[in-house]
C-alpha cells in the first residue's frame, strides 16, 4: 500500500502531468468564471482531447478544470453579481457589497484562501477515507450493491428535484434508456430494431455532452436576447491580499465551511450551491457579527467558499470507492475514466491502487496550482472574460460533434448526442432536472447487473436483499430520503 | 402553464412507457439459473414510468383546476429555431461533405447568431478556428475528424 502511494505521488508529480493539472486549473478558472458556463461543460470541452492522452495526464488536466473550475465561479460573483457557476451564487451576496463598496480585492482574495483551504481540507478527507470506505466496500455482496446504487438514485431525485415526481421520472426515464442495447448478464439485444449502432446501448458521455452543452448553447441565445449575458468588467480592483485581521476573521467560517462541504460532497446528488448555502447558514449562526452578513462580510464569503471548493474532494470519495458520482463533473470523470478502462470503484484501489493515488495526488496538486494561478494572474484571467461569446459559442458547438465524433469514430453517436440535447432541452421546458437522468445513465446498468446477480443467487427470493446489513441499511436511507422529499415538497 | 406543460409530458410519457411494455413483452423469455430474466428489469422500469407519468399528468390537472393563470404559449426565439434547424443540417451533411467543409460555414453563421458582426472577425475566424480544431485533431491528438464522401469533394 505504501509503494502505491509512493507510486501515485510520484506519477501525479511527473512534469507533464503537473503541466497538465496547471493547464487544467487555467481552463477550469476561466470556465467558472464565464457566466452560463457550468464546469461540467468545461470538462466536456476538454474531454475529446484526453481520448488519446495517457490516463495519468487525462485525469490530472480534468481535476485541474474541476478544481479551478469551481473556484473560478466566484470572481465573477464578487465582481459582477453574476455566480459563474451555481456554487459560487452564495459568494455573491456578500461579494458583491464588498466591490460595491470599493473591496473587490479583500473579497477576491478572502475567496481565493478560503477556496484553497477548503479545497485542502477535502484533500485529506479524500486521502485518509477514500482507501478506508473501498475497504469496507469491497465486502459488499450483491445485494448490498443493488441497495448502495438504488440509495445513489433516490437521494440525487429528492436533492435535484422540486418535484418528487418529476425527479423521479427523470432517473426512470434514464433507466429506461439504459434498457436498450446488449442486457448485462446475458448479451442478448433489447429494443435495437436490428441497428448495430444500438447493441452497445447509448454511449454514456454522448448522453452527457448533449444533455449539457446543447441546452447551455440554447440558454445563452435566449439571454442573448434579453442582453443579460454581458457586463463590462473592471480589472481595477486593488490588492488581494489579506491582513491579519482578516486571516483570523475567517479561522471560524472556513472551518464550518470545509467540514459542511466535505461531508455534504460525500452525498451523491448535493453539490456545491447546497454544500455553500448551509455553510453560509451556520457561519452566519456562529458569528459573533451576523448582522453584516448580506453586507460585505468576508465571513459571509470565505464561509461558502470553502464550502463548494471541499465538496470537490468529497465528492471524488464515493466516485473513487463505490463508482457512485457525486456530482454532474465526478460522473463526467467516470466517464473519462472508463474510456481509459479504468473502472472507479473499491477494486480500484485493489487492481489499479497506483493509479488511485495518483488521482489522489492530482487532486493536491489541482489545488495547489489553482491557487497559484488565481492569485498570480486574476487581473489577466478576468480580462479573458471579455472574450466574445461570438467566438465561444461557436467552438463550444463544434467541439460538442467532434467530442462525440471522436469517442468511436461513428456518426451515430453524434446523432445521439443531438437527441440527447433535444431531450436536455424539452426537460428543461418542464423544468425537469437533468442530473437524476444523468446519474441513471452512470448507474443504471450497474443496478440492473447487481438486481439480476442477487436474485440469481437467491434463485428469486427477494428477502435475499434484507439478509445484510449494509444492504437493510442502505434501503432504510433510500426510504428516508424518499419519504423526506415527499415531506419537503407537501411543506 | 406548468400545469398544461405537465399533462402534455405527461401524456407523451405515458405512450412512450406503454410502447416500450408492448416492446418488452415482445423479448424473448430466456430464463438461465435463477436469473429473473432481460425483460425482468424493463418491467419494472416501464411500469415505473407509467405510473410516474400518469401521476405527472394529475398534477398538472390538479393545477390548472386549482386556477393555474393559463398564459398563452410563446414561441422560441427565431434565433433559437434557426441554431437547432442549423444544428440539424450540420450534422445530416458532416458524413457526405466532411468537416472541414461543413463546419466553416456552420461556424460562421454562429458567430453571426451570437452576435458577432464584425466583419473582418467573421471572415477569419469563420474558417480559422474550425481549420485549426481540424489539424489539432487530427494532427497533434491524431484523432481522425470526418473526411468528405462526396465523389465531387474528392472523399
């Protein structure tokens, strides 16, 4: 095990996987920080790309969008009032003021650090749990991974959806979808009407790239139209450096912050914009000056932005040691990872336990350079916000078809990654959420697999699925959470 | 509005979920061992959404018996219509002209759609960037992009 992480460590800190993981954290910066741009899809520009890279390089630049990504979102927060990405819509509310108030810089740099801190935080959470939970996962029976995966979907419905009902057919809906192709235990062929192209099924990432980008494409036409896209920026907004007052003002905050996002990143489904407004919440109860929040607090800031910058890590836990995305960017990573056979899950750690820790370590260094590079270049990277969505959409639509094009070199995963924007589109019209059908794309033949397995060895008796603890457990949490988001949605 | 969008999903959701149960008890019924068999998990799906669906489908009743305020449906903007329609003969011509030969004007007309009217900008960036997303593929990354198939284009 020592070896492994020696190993990974090494690998994570080769040059050009460091090179990788620093052009990453640029991409994810800007990404974040362009309204309308949401970090999966600039994981999803940058996808097509590691196809052909070796894995160690691919997943080091993908973090580095993931990690930079997520903080990027906030500059344009505190210097716009527009949340670059979800996350960072907490940030906004005393951000803002603070620029408002001529205090860009105090608040650009009170996120930079407490991103940082916070992206550390989860660091070791990932270092120290992620082996300890594949361990445990590894004793796992088949019904235990059944009840694990259903537990993934009915949590993500009931967090990604005001409606229960819509949440829920939305991951049905991506159930039914994954039904098509060769069934997993057998190979014999459902719903394909003779086409070839269909045997595989759909392939997940065209799925992902169409249900993303398509309707992100859409969306900055129509706030093209009522011209809510653009706003001047000023790139004059003082020093980013922080005093000592205002270091140990955010001790407590960035504290809250880090634990409330590392756990929350855990829960498939949550995310940054949760993880960063309970975090917020509790700050602001443990203040000793709440009523500055909404004001121009620096608590108010480095609170959530500790918070969605330590969900990246936690969620990376349950991708790396069960298979079960935490997010929207851990399922596009998955993606990106089995393309390289590399299949995320507890044998990871078994069969590939190098490469576990090499992500591990790409994780640190993802941090470590998006720090550098948010406080060393910030007035460069806010003046590449200018850049015409004229010219960025436009790539942005043809990188979707030669992303497509080039995962099997085959037109028909381009047609499927129009439907899928098409079907990204119409939910959107029902405001039906889209991660639920997502992440039943990532996991539905898992389920399907780990059902069947079950009920074979217990020749169809279901009581086989309340015989394990972990697996009663598992479907107790599945009930709860069901149950709770009725309660939620009647409240 | 979101009541009339509900029973029209709903309803489309319903005729989708009870083709595919009439598809379903179409598949053959191979049972090997213990295993419950492959329409075994499309069952429960299908079902799922059928019942899912018709739920949908009562809350928008329900609303709009409750006095949902009807709004009158809006079309999309036409820019919208011509990005999808554009979107649509991009991809129906890429296998037959290629991608070279494709995407320059399909990225030009765009630009144009996002607001870019600079007309110097239009005319270089129209083919450069597409050129150069070409030769990075299939040059640097060496993934093969769609070569034109028409006997004219010398495919």
């Amino acid at each position: 095990m020592n070896e492994s992480i020696l190993q990974g460590f090494l690998q994570a800190s080769l040059p050009i996987n460091l090179m990788a993981t620093g052009i990453g954290a640029f991409i994810g910066l800007i990404v974040g920080m362009i309204p309308g741009m949401t970090i999966s899809s600039g994981i999803i520009i940058v996808l097509p790309l590691t196809f052909v890279l070796d894995p160690g390089f691919a997943i080091a630049l993908l973090l580095g969008v993931y990690v930079g990504g997520m903080m990027g979102g906030s500059f344009t927060a505190i210097l716009l009032n527009i949340p670059g990405t979800p996350s960072a819509s907490a940030t906004a509310m005393d951000g803002y003021p603070m620029a408002l108030k001529g205090e860009a810089g105090r608040a650009l740099g009170t996120s930079i650090v407490a991103g940082f801190i916070g992206g550390l935080f989860s660091f070791l959470c990932l270092y120290f749990i992620a082996p300890s939970l594949a361990a445990i996962a590894l004793k796992f029976h088949a019904q235990d991974l059944f009840s694990l995966v259903f537990f993934g979907l009915t949590i993500i419905c009931s967090f990604a959806a005001k409606s229960l009902v819509k949440g829920l057919l939305s991951a049905m809906v991506g159930l039914l979808i994954v039904t098509v192709g060769q069934d997993p235990m057998l190979g014999t062929p459902r719903f394909t009407f003779g086409q070839v192209g269909l045997l595989s099924g759909f392939h997940f990432l065209t799925a992902l790239v169409g249900l993303f980008a398509i309707p992100e494409l859409i969306n900055n036409l129509f706030n093209l139209k009522s011209g809510t896209a653009e706003k001047k920026t000023d790139t004059q907004f003082g020093s980013i450096l922080l005093n000592r007052a205002d270091l140990k003002q955010m001790r407590k905050p960035v504290t809250i912050g880090s634990i409330t996002g590392a756990f929350l990143g855990i829960l498939p489904g949550v995310g940054g914009p949760i993880a960063a407004f309970i975090s917020y919440d509790y700050a602001k109860k443990a203040s000793k000056q709440p009523e500055q929040f909404g004001h121009g607090s620096i608590e108010g800031i480095a609170a959530p932005e500790s918070a969605n910058n330590a969900v990246t890590g936690g969620a990376l836990i349950p991708m790396m040691t069960l298979g079960i995305p935490g997010d929207p960017a851990t399922a596009i990573l998955i993606g990106a990872l089995l393309v390289h056979g590399l299949a995320p899950g507890p044998l990871l750690f078994i069969e590939n336990a190098d490469f576990a820790y090499t992500i591990i370590f790409a994780f640190f260094w993802a941090n470590i350079f998006n720090f550098m590079i948010a406080t060393s270049g910030l007035r460069f990277l806010v003046k590449l916000l200018s850049t015409p969505k004229a010219i960025l959409m436009p790539i942005i639509a043809l990188l979707c078809v030669v992303g497509s094009y080039a995962l099997q070199n085959s037109f028909f995963d381009v047609y499927s990654m129009f439907f899928f924007g098409m079907l990204g589109l119409a939910m959107r019209w029902l405001k039906m959420p889209v991660v639920p059908l997502l992440l039943a794309l990532v996991l539905g033949k898992q389920l399907e697999e780990h059902l069947r397995v079950a009920l074979t060895a217990s020749k169809g008796d279901v009581s086989i699925f309340f015989t394990s603890g972990f697996s009663i457990l598992f479907l107790c949490l599945s009930a709860i959470s069901i149950f709770w988001a009725f309660y939620a949605n009647r409240k | 509005m979101m009541g009339q969008k509900n029973i029209i999903a709903g309803v489309v959701l319903i005729l989708i979920s009870l083709t595919f149960m009439y598809l379903t008890s179409q598949l053959p019924n191979r049972i090997v061992g213990g295993d419950p068999g492959i329409a075994f998990f499309p069952w429960i799906i299908t079902l799922s959404v059928l019942v899912l669906s018709i739920a949908m489908t009562i809350q928008g009743w329900l609303s709009i018996r409750q006095g949902e305020a009807a709004t009158t449906w809006q079309a999309p903007p036409t820019r919208v219509i011509v990005m999808v329609g554009l979107y649509i003969i991009f991809i129906a011509l890429l296998p037959y002209l290629g991608f070279l030969i494709a995407s320059i004007p399909f990225f030009t007309i765009l630009m144009f759609l996002y607001g870019g009217r600079h007309k110097l900008l239009l005319t270089l960036a129209g083919p450069c960037i597409p050129i150069s997303i070409y030769f990075l593929f299939r040059h640097v990354f060496l993934i093969p992009l769609p070569n034109a198939t028409l006997e004219i284009l010398g495919g």
